[in-house]
C-alpha cells in the first residue's frame, strides 16, 4: 500500500505493512492491511489484520479500512463523535461491501484513529494488536487493556455481535506532541510492554522526517529484519502524530 | 552516526534490525501441562515405570524439534498423597532434566486441578502471548478429595477454559466419567490404557499432537484428529 501523509494542521500519518515469514514461505499474500486518508472530514489511519484461517480474511481487512474511511467521512458533519453509531456505521458498510462473501470468511480486526474536523481524537480497537495514545507528557494510554487470553484468540469485524466489543478512547483534542500508534498482532505481541513509549519514540525520530516513500521503504525493510526469533505473523505499524511542539513524547 | 552505524552492523556486513530492544527475544510459548497421577495404585503393574518413561521420551522428543514456530514449555503437576505437587515448573522443553516421579498414597485431583488453574491464570508463567496450553491428565483412580468444585472453576475460568485437554484413563478402575467432565467437549474421548505399554502410546500421540500443532499456520488451531484407539497409532 502507498504510503500517504497529511500535513495539514501538522498531523502525519505514516506507516507500512509486510508479510510474514509464514505467508512468505507458503507464497500466500499478506492478511494485513492498512490506509492513511484526509479531507475535509480529517484524518483517518487504519490497520486491519485479515483473520488467519478466513478464506477471504485479506478481502475483508481491505475492505474495513475503506468502510472505517467513509463511516469517518460520513460522521464529519456531526459536530462530535457519536462513537456507537459510528462503529454501527462502520459494520454496517463493512457487512454490505464484502457481499456476496460471507462475514465468517471475511473476518478481520480492527484498529484505527480519526482526527475530525473540529479537534476530537477518536481510537478504536476491535480484536488483537495494539492501539495505543502517547501522550507529550511521556504517559502511554492503550486503548484495550491487557484483559486478552492468548495470542491469536481474537474477534472482529465478521465475528463481533455487538459494537460492546469494541474498545474506545476518545479526547476532545489530539495535543500537539501526541502520536497514536495502531499495531496488529504480529508486532504487538513481541514488543515488550515496558518499551512501546520508547518504540514509539523511535519511529517517529527515525522515520517522521524522511520523505514519503524513502520512509516507507525504510519502515518496510525494519519490518522485514524483525528481531524476534521464530516470529510468522505479518506486520502493519502505522503513526499518526501531531507533530506542532516537536520534540514528542520519550 | 557512525557508531550507530557499526552497532547495527553484523560480522557479515548484514543490518541488524534497530528494534531488538524493544521487542522480546524468545518465540512465543506453546505451553504443555501434565497431570500426572501418582497415587499408591500407579506403583503397580509398571504403571508409573511406564509414565515416567513416556513422559522422558516426550521431552526428548520436544526437544529435538526445530522448526520451531512456538517453543514448547512443559510443566508436570503430581497429584498423589494428600496433596498437588509442582514436579516440574513451566520450563523450555529443551532445558528439561527430566526426574522421576514417585508413587504414593490417595488421588487429590481436585488439588491438581486448583493447581493447573493458578498456573495457567498466572500471566507472569504464561504470557498473553502463549499459544493456547495443552492440558493432559492422566489417571487409574477415582479422586479422593472435592475435586468437582476444582473443575468448576478451571471450566469457568478465563483462560483454563481455552486450554486444549487431553486425558487417559489406565485400567478397569480410573474414574472415565470424571475424565469426560474434565475434557467438557461432546466431541472428545478418553483415551484408554489397559496396559502399561498403552501409556507410553499415549504420550507420543501427545507428543505427536502438539508437535504438528506447533507446525501448523496457526498453533492456537484445534489439532484435527479422532481420538484413535492407541494400539491404532503408528510410530
């Protein structure tokens, strides 16, 4: 996926996705998938991770990324976040684009961070990975906390029954300095918890002021290296960082 | 920057990922968790002899695995006595010293059971990022203690209840009723041994079982077999 940023309003978005040494050996494509967008609307940035055993899980993870796009654009004359019928919204488009599939074949999580128009911070999580707001100050916030089973037991778009399943945090401003970091499990379960402000830190100061697609090689390459031993999973990372007051949080 | 430069360059010239510290180092766990029944009873007939044996073959064999996609951790609780034993703490199968176990007195599943569920609960031995454990029983007795409320709770418990359980009943006189309840899935069968030979069969189609889980796409998938009759399994 092409990498895209906004500048305006000193909000960038960048990220990468790749896949893992399992779908690289099988031949098979990545599950993961993930988008960056602004507009009037904003800016939106998503990462979904295709379900594994789904026949369609990669189909599914594309179109939730666009369903969560145009579910944002569609809520940006609002005024303000109304967060159950936006993640509504989002299934609902969700469950009419994958047609004539089935949802089960389809499933995939859901993570993503939206900046509207008039200053609110919306992030939402729906199944495994990590979303999580670091803060100026050097305070992290994860979006759903630690509660999850074991790797790998998840639900998602195509699996969830009610928009309860979702994990939410929202601040009426996304303060200067801030940044959101949306991960899927392939990277979030090998990140110590102690150190995702620190990786957080690091991707934005090695990343954030390259060029566009010089960024989104080198993001791609780092990925590829991943340092855990015997790890399968593809890997998505995206940034959204407010980047008005650098230098950030870490 | 040319320091950085050399930190994240191997012997070979090649980049080292600058991620390293921020990530955990070991594969993800594959937890495996034997409850082993040591009660007087197991003394006889080769019995324990037997288990022993299997359980030592079934570490070798964890061991020399190495298409490793999970590390497979293993952990043996004893029940017998008056009490649950930890035998063996979750550890690295292939850091395993395997030590027997001795037989003796009544059969406190229940103790086992209570056992199994703190270990299993405990994020600090198995980590959210663990595949889903594997929780074998075995036993020839009827349970001694109140181990109905024990199961209770393993059942109902957030993360016991998600383990994959397997169990063997040795002989006329293992309680095969209790070991149903135990596996709490219509679809699973105790596996029977009425010979000390059928122990050892057991423990490699374990063996066998979470060896290709750990090969397969995903290792949380349920292994897909019948429960075979054990003198049905090759080797």
């Amino acid at each position: 996926m092409c990498l895209q940023s906004d500048e305006r309003n000193d909000l960038l978005c960048f990220g990468a996705s790749v896949a893992g040494p399992l779908h690289r050996q099988e031949k098979k494509g990545r599950q993961d998938a993930w988008l960056a967008a602004s507009g009037s609307y904003g800016v939106v940035l998503v990462v979904c991770d295709g379900m594994g055993s789904r026949s369609k899980s990669r189909f599914g993870a594309d179109v939730a990324c666009r369903a969560v796009r145009d579910a944002i654009r569609a809520h940006a004359h609002a005024g303000r976040a109304y967060v159950p019928q936006l993640l509504r919204l989002i299934h609902s488009l969700w469950s009419v684009r994958i047609l004539p599939a089935a949802a089960d074949d389809c499933a995939t999580t859901c993570l993503f961070a939206a900046v509207f128009p008039w200053g609110q911070l919306v992030v939402a999580q729906l199944g495994d990975g990590m979303a999580a707001l670091a803060n100026p100050d050097g305070t992290l916030a994860f979006v759903e906390s630690s509660e999850r089973v074991f790797g790998n037991v998840t639900t998602g778009l195509g699996i969830a029954r009610s928009t309860a399943e979702w994990a939410v945090l929202t601040r009426d401003v996304f303060s200067p300095g801030s940044a959101v970091m949306l991960a899927t499990d392939g990277i979030s379960d090998d990140l110590r918890h102690d150190s995702v402000m620190e990786f957080i830190a690091h991707v934005i100061a090695e990343y954030s002021s390259m060029p566009p697609k010089r960024r989104s090689r080198a993001l791609r390459s780092e990925l590829e290296r991943w340092p855990t031993p015997h790890h399968l999973d593809d890997k998505t990372l995206a940034v959204l960082w407010n980047r008005r007051g650098a230098p950030t949080c870490g | 920057m040319s320091n950085l430069s050399r930190e994240n360059t191997n012997l070979n010239g090649n980049q080292m990922s600058k991620l390293k510290e921020f990530v955990v180092a070991e594969p993800r766990p594959l937890p495996v968790i034997i409850l082993a029944d040591v009660s007087g009873s197991m003394a006889s007939d080769g019995k324990l002899q037997a288990m022993n044996q299997a359980i030592k073959e079934m570490v070798l064999a964890f061991a020399d695995e190495d298409d490793l996609r999970a590390e497979i951790h293993l952990a043996v609780i004893t029940f017998g006595g008056r009490s649950a034993a930890i035998h063996l703490p979750l550890t690295t199968a292939s850091k395993v010293t395997w030590q027997d176990c001795q037989a003796s007195g009544g059969t406190p599943l229940g103790a086992a059971l209570g056992l199994v569920t703190s270990v299993v609960e405990d994020r600090a031995q198995i980590p959210a990022r663990a595949y889903r454990p594997t929780i074998v029983l075995v036993s020839d007795g009827q349970p001694t203690d109140d181990w109905e409320r024990a199961l209770e709770t393993l059942l109902s418990s957030p993360r016991c209840s998600k383990a994959f359980r397997i169990a063997l009943a040795i002989g006329a006189d293992a309680d095969e009723q209790m070991m149903k309840k135990f596996l709490a899935n219509e679809n699973a069968k105790v596996f029977r041994a009425d010979e000390a030979r059928q122990i050892r069969q057991f423990f490699r189609f374990v063996t066998m079982s979470v060896t290709s889980r750990r090969s397969s796409a995903n290792p949380n998938d349920s292994p897909q077999y019948q429960t075979p009759h054990l003198e049905d399994i090759e080797f």
